[in-house]
C-alpha cells in the first residue's frame, strides 16, 4: 500500500474536500456557474449537518446537565432522610433522659458525681440536635396545632381562655429545621361551663 492510499483510509473524509470537481461546457471550458451552484448546493448541506450536529450536541449537553442536578437534588434528599431517620432513633434516648429528670426527688438523691455525669452525656446530645437543627416542641400552655401537636386526652377547665391550649405535655415532639419528626403527644384543655 502506497503513503498516498494509506493517507487517504485513515482519513477518508478530509481526503474528499480536497477534490475539486469542475463541470465543463460544451467548448470544454469550466462552466463556473454550474461549478459554483454545486459548491454552493454542498456548501449548504455542510451547513445543515453541522447544525443538526450541534443542536444535537446542545441537546446532549442540556439533558446531562439536567440529570446531574437531578441526581444531585436526589443525593441531597437522600442525604436528608438518612440523618432524620438518624436523629429518630436517638429521640428514645433523649425521651429515657427526660423520664429520669422528671422524677426530682429520685433524681436528686443518685450520687452527685454520677448526676452531673448523666446530665453532662444529655447536655451533649441536646448540643448535637441542635447543631442539626432539631428543636423540641410542645409546652404547657401553647395553643393546640394538629400539625405539631397530638391530642392524648381531653382536660375539663372552667377558664374560657384556656380553652384548646396545652394543659400538659406527655412526650415532647420534634422539628428537624421546619419538617415534624414527632408530633407532641399532649393534654388539651377544653371548656365546659359549670353548672350551679
């Protein structure tokens, strides 16, 4: 095989722009007309390929893109859930703290040492929830929201004003930033007017 032919396999395509052909008239003179409509016909068909080329490419290029932001906001939302179901299972741990502090005569009567321990340990994992951005919720007194609130039990008050406000709070409840990992399981007062 000759330098010329294997130049030519290897590049096959640039090989033919180099050809020039040339329509002749009758006389045997190139008819530049004919030659020019033709290089012109070629000229545009080059054009539109190329254009079919890069919307193509652009299209390509704009559905990547798409799927990686999709992929990123998936990862980011799985990343979420994970450290909300994370964070879930400790509630129980904090709920075993809250239970051994309710318990003031019990709780001041554990060794001081092992008492400052024990409130150290939980004062940690509050620290954690909260450079997380868990906050606890439900308090004694607040107006009632099912949305962050679940009502255990009905309490009977003679005061109109307290009326569907928190007479107690029997598990606090959590955010985690605006989201409710747990509503809070409470008391609600309710009106009824004394009878004489």
């Amino acid at each position: 095989m000759s330098d010329e032919e294997e130049i030519k396999k290897e590049n096959p395509r640039e090989n033919e722009a180099e050809v020039l052909e040339f329509e002749f008239n009758e006389d045997g003179e190139e008819d530049l007309k004919k030659t020019l409509k033709k290089f012109r016909a070629e000229l545009k068909a080059c054009k539109a390929e190329k254009e079919e080329y890069l919307t193509g490419w652009q299209k390509e290029r704009a559905d990547f893109a798409n799927y990686r932001k999709q992929e990123d906001d998936r990862k980011a939302t799985f990343s979420e859930a994970m450290r909300e179901r994370i964070l879930t299972r400790f509630l129980s741990v904090i709920d075993s703290f809250n239970m051994a502090f309710a318990n003031k005569e019990s709780w001041e009567k554990v060794d001081d040492n092992w008492r400052k321990g024990v409130e150290y340990i939980y004062a940690q994992m509050n620290g954690i929830f909260e450079e997380y951005g868990v906050k606890a919720i439900g308090e004694a007194g607040e107006v009632f929201d099912p949305n962050i609130h679940q009502s255990i039990e009905v309490v009977g008050t003679d005061k109109k004003e307290q009326e569907y406000t928190i007479a107690c709070v029997i598990q606090k409840g959590y955010k985690l930033g605006e989201r409710v990992m747990r509503p809070a399981r409470v008391n609600v007062y309710e009106y009824k007017e004394l009878t004489k």
